[in-house]
C-alpha cells in the first residue's frame, strides 16, 4: 500500500519540484535585475529635492534607459511573486508558519509600493503636459521619493518573516535566524525619516542599505535552497 501510494504521488510531486525549481531561477532573476535597477537609478536619477525642470531634464535625457529599467520592472514583480510562491508553501507548514504568512504580506507591501513609485516616474517620463508645471513636477517626484522610502517597511516585514520560517523549514542556513531579523530592524528604522528622505537627506539609504543587501542575500541563499531540493515523494522514500 506505501509502495502504491508513493508511486501515485511520486509524478505530483516530480512536476511540482520542476515548478519549485523555475522559481527559484525566478528570484536570481529578480536579485540581478534589482541589483542592476539601483546602479542605473544611483547613475542618473535627479536628487530628491531636484527643481521640477531638473527632474524632467534629467528623465528625458535617458529615456531610452529609463523605458528598459520599466520594463525590467515588469519582469522583477513577476519573478518576486513567482519566488515568493514556492518559499511560502515550503515555510508555511513549519513551526513558524504563521512568519511565512507575514512574510508574504509584506511582499505584497513590495508590490504596492513599488509599483506606485514606478508609475509616478514611468508617467513624469512619458508625459510632456506637466513640463509647465514644475511645481507639481517637484510634488509628484516627492511623492515617487517617500513611496521608494517607505518600501523599505515592507521589505523589512518580508525578511522578517520569510527568513525565520526559511530557516525553520531548512531552506536557508540557521544564520538567517539572527541576520533576517537584524537586516530587518534596519530597513524599518531606515524608512522612519521619511520626511527627510523626501527632501533630499542619504541618512534613510545609509540606514536601510546593510538591510537590503541582507534581504538580497537571502533571496538567493533561499533559490540556491529551492534548486537543490529534492522532489518531496523521493524524500519521504
């Protein structure tokens, strides 16, 4: 009768480990594409308190750049959902199940924000109405800055979580039961000055950086975790 059954689910299981293994492909693509959106952003964004005609001279200059950095964007989202799938249903079962829950609100945090500060720059890049507009150029820029600011909450909630029920369910290193937590607290303080973010201070990124690159890391020590998993029937066998 074992023998039956593990038969019958070895398939299931075998097509759900191929699913499992496209995404963890999914979040090296999505660290990579992170990685290279903040080089070009760093490169040629205008600051945060940049003059309204700054900012429109600034994204019309590279546009050809910036349109490529959107799309990439597209692709990113798609790969953090896709990721975030397979973490979730590996840690949810776990004695922390309840973090990989948190974990996956707060990637729905990312999303949101994310994508809310993309389309407020992806709308100053392609329209020209507000060129006689500077000041609510600068407003909408602001509002691009506090939503890129306060990303770093939701990033934070997301490590949290899904770092502890990672590491309980033995997809990451037991390390990630102090460094998630720790890169964690510092993406939350770094998104609390959001004010001075927005009107042009570093002191936010500099806080919020060791915790990004936390999360960075775990993203891959997480999809190197779901490329070497074995199919679940031939583990229980």
């Amino acid at each position: 009768m074992t023998a039956s059954i593990l038969s019958d689910t070895a398939p299931t299981a075998r097509a759900r480990w191929r699913g499992e293994r496209l995404a963890g492909v999914a979040g090296i693509v999505f660290v990579a594409g992170v990685v290279f959106q903040n080089v070009v952003h760093a490169a040629i964004d205008p600051a945060a308190d940049a003059s309204g005609g700054t900012i429109l001279s600034s994204l019309d200059g590279h546009r050809g750049l910036i349109e490529f950095v959107f799309a990439l964007f597209v692709i990113e989202m798609a790969a953090l959902l896709i990721f975030t799938g397979a973490v979730y249903r590996r840690s949810v079962d776990g004695q922390w199940g309840w973090l990989a829950r948190t974990g996956l609100l707060g990637v729905a945090g990312i999303v949101a924000c994310f994508t809310a500060s993309v389309a407020i720059e992806a709308a100053l890049t392609g329209t020209q109405a507000l060129s006689g507009a500077p000041h609510v150029v600068e407003g909408l820029w602001s509002v691009h800055m506090a939503f890129f600011t306060l990303n770093f909450t939701a990033i934070g909630v997301a490590l949290f979580g899904l770092s502890l029920a990672s590491a309980d369910a033995g997809l990451v290193p037991g390390w990630f039961r102090i460094a998630g937590p720790v890169g964690a607290i510092l993406l939350i303080v770094g998104a609390m000055p959001v004010v001075p973010a927005v009107r042009g201070s570093m002191a936010s990124m500099g806080v919020a950086l060791p915790g990004f690159i936390a999360w960075l890391v775990w993203m891959l020590f997480a999809s190197a975790g779901i490329l070497r998993a074995e199919p679940e029937a031939e583990r229980r066998s």
